[in-house]
C-alpha cells in the first residue's frame, strides 16, 4: 500500500465549480501535512498547510481528519489559472516529507 | 532573490554513461533534498542533507547512485552507469526545515 494516496483524476471542471480532492495516508504516526501545486513541467510548489481544526486561504480550504487518516482540498469558485496538479504531502518526521503522486484538475471555460 | 538553481535543464545520455546533475540551494537554507519523478511513482525521496552532512540516503534506488555536499552552496547527484529506467525529472529542493521545500527546476533526464 502507497504511504500517500490520490485519486489521479482528471477532474473536469467548468469555471465557477466547486471541486474537492481527496487523500489518505497510511502512517498513523504522520506529524504533519500538506498541499502542494505542480504546473505542467514545473516544479511543485507549497500551496497551504493542513490542521486538524481546517483552515482556509481565500477560495482554498483544507481539512484534516486524523481517525480516518483523510486530507481534502476544497477549491470554490474554480479559475483556469487553478488547473494544476494537487500533491497531498506528509510529513513522516526529520524533515521527510512523502508526496502523493497527485490529483490532476482541469477547468475549462 | 536566486530560487534554487539546478543545471542542466535537460540532458540526453545514452545507456552506460555518467550523469551529473548540479543544485545550488536558496543562501541561508540548511536542508538540501534531492528528487527523482516520474509517472509511474510520483515524486520520490532519493536523499537530504542537513548542514552539508547525508542525514538520510535510504531512497536511493541502487549503488549507481551517490550524491555529494561538498558546501552549503553546492550539491551534486552522479548517476554511473546511467540506465534507460532512470529517465526522470530529478529535483533539487531547499528549505528551511518544514513545511515549505523550495524546489530548482527539474534536470530532465533521458537515457537511451
């Protein structure tokens, strides 16, 4: 069983829609987590942290349930400029951090 | 500001040669990892560096493998012999200590 695992996706949006990612990870241990944004042919980048009481940045929100060892992405509101592929990240300890392989989200027009 | 700087961008190679793959990390971060990528697996570990020193080398895959810190400027990744399964986009990231790794650009690999 994967450390990190993401629906791969492609999830078809149309501008304006609510989309949610979802992901589970396999070590009860996991200290903290994480999404990160990867454009085509680039280097992924921090998009927010995740925290057991949710948190929200603008159109962005991430929730992160420890008993069920599950990490959700919501993004409302959906942009072109949002089509990226999303990498559920945890932080196993000493600063390792293991990524998921990624949610891949198109929006279109 | 210099984000992380890796060279080269792409590199074509054939079957048996050696491969070195450069990072510079951003000045001042202590934490230095280097990545392989593929379809396949995602996003993999190889090794980190703390203050130059390997903390951990476990995902490096065999012994064809090593990677070196000779300053906190400066980190390579050799591949010797290169094989057609390592095709990749090795990253080089920075950091701080978590969360946020900077991450270079990627060395596109191909071996024939």
């Amino acid at each position: 069983r994967k450390e990190v695992e993401q629906d791969p996706g492609p999830f078809n949006v149309p501008e304006g829609a609510t989309v949610a990612f979802n992901c589970t990870y396999s070590n009860s241990a996991s200290q903290s987590f994480f999404w990160y944004r990867q454009d085509c042919r680039k280097e992924p980048k921090l998009l927010m942290s995740v925290y057991s009481s949710g948190n929200e940045d603008g159109r962005f929100t991430a929730q992160l349930n420890r008993a069920s060892q599950y990490i959700s992405l919501l993004i409302r509101d959906s942009k072109l400029s949002d089509s990226a592929t999303y990498l559920c990240v945890v932080n196993t300890g000493f600063q390792k951090l293991v990524f998921g392989t990624g949610t891949r989200l198109l929006v279109s027009p | 500001d210099a984000g992380v700087i890796q060279s080269p961008r792409h590199e074509v190679t054939e079957m048996g040669q050696e491969v070195t793959l450069r990072c510079k990390p951003i000045s001042g971060h202590d934490y230095l990892f280097w990545y392989r990528q593929t379809m396949m697996r995602g996003l993999e570990l190889l090794i980190y560096f703390n203050n130059n020193v390997p903390i951990d080398d476990s995902g490096m895959p065999e012994d064809r493998f090593s990677a070196k810190m000779p300053n906190a400027s400066f980190s390579t990744l050799k591949i010797q012999p290169s094989e057609p399964r390592d095709s990749a986009v090795y990253f080089c990231a920075s950091s701080l200590g978590v969360p946020e790794q900077f991450f270079g650009p990627g060395t596109r690999l191909t071996v024939l």
